[in-house]
C-alpha cells in the first residue's frame, strides 16, 4: 500500500466523521428563536469537534506526508487512530445533549484522550523509521511532546468534570488554542520541508 | 499540502453534505399521493439546497484552480467554509418542515450568507496571492463583487422573512439564477484560462 | 474541471447513496426469525436499488471515458442525474415500507424514469461532442435507444402500479436483467475500445 | 475501468460502511455511568465490526493489487462483496441490541460467512486471470483455503448461537485474530511483492 492510498482513505472517513455530526443537529419541534436558542449547546458542542477533527486531519497529513514506509504497525497505528475519532460524533451528540453532566464532559474528554494518544502512538513508528536521522528524530519528538501534553491535559479534563465542568471547559478552549497557533508552523516546515522526501 | 488533497478533501465534504440531505426526505406515513404532496415542502427545499450546494461546489472548483500556494489561510478559511456549508442539512430541514415560519426562512438565509461571506474570504488569500498581477485581480476583484451581493441579498432575506416569507423566496430563487447564468461563463474562462498555470 | 475530478466527485455521491440506504434497513424491535422475515420487502427493495445504482455507477463510468472535454452543460447533466440518483434511497425505503401500495411502486418507477431520462440527456452532450465522427455517434445512438427504452419501461411502471404492483415488478426484474448482460459488452468495449482517445 | 478507479470507489464504499456505523450508537437517555454501561454491548459489536470491516479492507487493497485486468466478471464479483458488506452496518447494530438472542448472532455470523465467500468468488476471477503462472497461483490457493476456513467458521457459528451464543462470540473473535497476525506477512508480502506488477 502506498502513503497515497493510506491517506485517502483516511481522508474519507475523516471527511464523514467531521460531515455525519451534522445529523445530530435536530431541528427544535417549535420554530421560534428561544427554541431554537435551546439548541445552542448541541451547536456549540458541533462546533468544537469540527474544529478538533479539522486540527486531527490538518496534523494528519503532516504525520503521512513524513512516513517512509507503510508497515503493517503503521496501518494498525493509523486504522487505531480512526477508531477513536471514528467515535467523535458520539461523545459530541452525548455532550451537546447533556453539556451539564459531568459524565458527558468526561467522556468527550476520555475519547479526545484517547485519540491524543494514538496519534503519538502512531509517530513512534515514523520514530522508528527514522531513528538514524538527527533533524526528523528532533522534529518528530516535538510533536510527540505536544501529543502528550494534550492527551494528559485531556485526561485531566475527564475527573476534573466531576468537580466543575468549567474547567474542563477551559481545557477544551486551551488545546485547539494550542495546536492552532503552532498549525501555521507546521504549514511553513511543510513548505520548506525539514523532512524532504 | 498540495490543491489536489484540500481538493479531494473538499469533495468529499461536500458530496457527503449534498446525499445526507436526502436522510432528512421522510416518506410520509400513508402511502397516498395526497400524504405525499404534503411533503412537497421538505422536497422543494432539498431541492434548493441541492442547486445551491451543487453551484458551490462548482464555485469552489474555479476557486482552488486559481491558487498558487496552500498556506495555513488559506486552508483554514476553507475549513471555515466547509463548516457552515455543514450545517445546510440542518437549516433545510428545518426550513422543509417549518416553511411558513419566519424563523426557519431566517435562519436558512443567514446560514447561505454565511457561506458567502466564507468564500468572500477564501478569495482574499487568492487576492493576496495575486496582488501583483494585474489580470487575476480584477478577475477575483469581480467574483468577490458577486459574492459580497449574494451575501448581502442572503442577509436581507433574513429579516425580510418576518414581514413576508415570498420576499425572502423570491432571494432563493434569484441568487441560484445570478450564479447560474454566470456558471457558463466561468466554465468557458477555466476552458480557456484567465489565469494559466 | 477535468473529467478524473467529475468522475471521483460522482463516484463519491454514488458511494454515499449505495451505503446509506443500509440505514434505513431498520433491525425488528423484537429478534426474532418471524419478525426477520416481515423485513424481508425491506430487504429486496434495499437489494434491488443496490443493483440498480451498481448498474448505474458502471455505465457513468463508460459514458465518463467518452466525454472528449468538460463543458457546462455537461456538468449540469450531470448534476441533474445525481440529483434524481440520490432521491433513490427515499424512494427505496418508501417502497420497503409500502410495497404493497400502488403509490409506493409508483413513486419508485417514475424516479427511476428520471434517471434514466437524465442519463438520455447527459448523452446528448457526447453525441454533441462527437457529432463528425461516424462510428462513436453510432455507439452513442445505440446506448441511448436503451436509455429510452428503460425510460419508457419505467414510466410505465408507474400507471401500472395502479392494476397490478406484480407488472410493475416484473418491469423492475427485466430491466436489470437487460443492462446487465449487454454490461459484458460494454466493458469489452472499453477493453478495446470502439472510441479509443 | 483501471483498478484505480476500482479501488476508490470500493475505498469510498468501505469508508462509508465503517463511519456510519458510529450513527447506530445511541446515546442513553440518562447521563450516568450505569446507563452508558448497559450501552456497552452496542460499543463492543461496534468495535468488533470495526476491526472486521478494517481487515477487509487491508485485505481487499492486496486483492486488488493483484489484478492484470478489471473484467465484467471481476467488477461484478467486488459489487457482490461490496453489497454484503454493506449489511454490517445492519447486522451489527441488530446484534448490539440484541446481543443475548441467538437470532442476531446467527444473522450477523451469515452476513460475514457471506462477506468471506463473495472474498473467496471475487480471487476465483484472479486464480483465472494467473492460471499460467505457478508462484501467485499457489499464492491465491493459500489466501482462498484461508477465506473457505473463515466461511466455514462463520457459517458454524449461526446455528451455534442457537446452542450458545459464548460458541459463536468465540468464532467472532477468533477469526480476527486468525486474519490479523497473517496480515503482517501479507504486508511484508506487498512490501517484497511476490506477484510484482
């Protein structure tokens, strides 16, 4: 299999995942604007996961377009990856539903985690491929350094709903703050690759 | 990031976009011609929000034919675009079964000049990619001329629906005919490029 | 546009509409074989509506390869056909549900009349294209003698419906059964293609 | 047809079928811990679905990779596979809900017993097309006794499930695990091809 067809298949479940949330969006049963005010948080809920899903597949791309080799690990690692992000929609549909409860707010942030982690999980084989290499070896520690920090920050977020949902909230806010800001980063070094191959 | 993957990508969206739609078409729950015309309505507006969505994506073609270079903007404002192009299955829904309502007319119109003002922005990454070429800018300079109309027709349909839903009709109807007469134009100049690269 | 790009964005429609008929396929509340079995309309028409866009997707793929170059009526047609395409999975659990009910047979009928009706018209732009060339215009013509046959049989099926549903049935049977022994054929004749550009 | 386009469209088919499963996940009416624990039967045949559909797909890209020439026979074949494919989504949402009743197991046992035999009919077409070369027949020979076995198995454990429904979970979740430690050599196989064309 070539990185190609890899990644266009993970572009299209990507592509269905950010687009199937849309259809938890239900219509209020009253067409006035309080009713339709009720709906915000689902909205808001839809919001934040496409954003998240949009920063999941803009970095995805960065991880393929770095791969050497597809091995049987990678395709595992990257078909593990779309399993948990595969499971976005859920947990949003479960959170715009219930963004009060502590259970919907933890368990939004345990999938999230769980995606953080297969994604490091699957730069440890583009390590792997590239363990003789300096310059990647730094840039692929970077990232995987960035990966960790979310993936506990969201961990984080899963007990501490318990004890107020705001903070995980605030969680929810920092980590697409993060991962954006760094994005046009990532953008340039794709431009004027480290990793030229 | 190269325009054939942001390409790709985008039409998957939108090819998923355009069929979901079709989820929302309920069969009426007796099977008779009178029950069916019933819903006519939801069907119309499927309808609608098919040409607007096919036009858009047409649109959107012409668009990334014309840019040089992915950036980070660029990539983002067309993520921003897929998004509210996302919720046109929500707001036809709504729109197909609360078509006497103000509030459904609304709130479809403000998300189409969303959407407008979405490609308005597109565009100005392309404008800045080609400020100092005299020939495209006055090319992008017309598109986005069309677009800001459009947007602000859309905008003013909002409102005009809670004096009189046929007033905010009237701007769906008018807008796919605006784009579509012009469709053939851009097709010619992409047959026979302005911009040749 | 190039025809790589107009073909995988009908592909993608085309994939979307064949699977998510399987949504409407809704499991028996209680789980047993008898209640399997008063699903099993249900599952026919599901069957039956995958053949036919299966049928459907080949010949796109045919008609496709002879398009010489990407012209506005030509994506227009083919909007046009997608959009009659996607009310299938509409009419196919409308007719799941009711199959019994002459408008459900009929509603059935007259759409997929349209569809053949549009693959008619999307040809016409081929015939067009290839008008000074004796031997495609004489493949083209044939093609669309068993467009309009098709047609014919299924806008037929519609007031028959209305004496026997089993007559329109057997029209759905032979149809099929028509295009898909000619289908041999026709991907010989793409193997060796009569028009070879 | 080129086993490119052959390829995309049963990746897009595939993709779909793996995403839209996520929609059968419901979430529970009560936001606690218990009720998201009587959900997990749904989650569990989610996953095993996931993993399945996942290895068809790794298993189909390396079918395909070995085709000399996209046949009526071959394109037909894939649809066939593709169609009870698309009844995973069908059967293991059925089996989520009713994970206890031997009629759900059995339903979803056949489904994939079928997917294994459409696998085994669509390499019959490969066997034909290398039957003058000795290395990949002896290949497609192993692969196809592989598929007979899973067939077998499957077909094994519908009436099983009617005995006890712990037999056939052993089936479902012994045949992945079968499929997935050959996968690396498959792999490694396309990686240092065999068949190299």
């Amino acid at each position: 299999m070539t990185t190609a067809r890899l990644e266009a298949f993970s572009d299209g479940v990507i592509a269905i995942i950010v687009t199937i949330m849309v259809l938890e969006l239900r219509a209020p049963a009253q067409p006035t604007w309080p009713a339709l005010l009720k709906v915000a948080p689902i909205f808001i809920s839809y919001g934040l996961s496409f954003l998240v899903v949009a920063i999941m597949w803009v970095n995805h791309h960065h991880l393929i377009h770095a791969v050497r080799k597809v091995t049987a690990r990678l395709l595992w690692s990257n078909l593990n990856l779309l399993f948990w992000m595969s499971l976005i929609p859920f947990v949003t549909d479960f959170l715009g539903k219930n963004y009060r409860q502590p259970v919907a707010v933890s368990l939004y942030s345990l999938d999230l985690a769980l995606c953080g982690a297969s994604f490091w999980l699957l730069r440890t084989e583009l390590v792997r491929q590239d363990q003789h290499d300096a310059e990647p070896s730094e840039y692929h520690a970077r990232i995987q350094r960035k990966n960790l920090l979310s993936t506990l920050l969201y961990l984080l977020a899963a007990p501490a709903a318990h004890f107020s949902i705001y903070a995980s909230f605030l969680i929810f806010a920092l980590i697409p703050a993060m991962y954006f800001l760094p994005e046009k980063k990532l953008v340039t070094s794709a431009d004027q690759p480290i990793i030229d191959r």
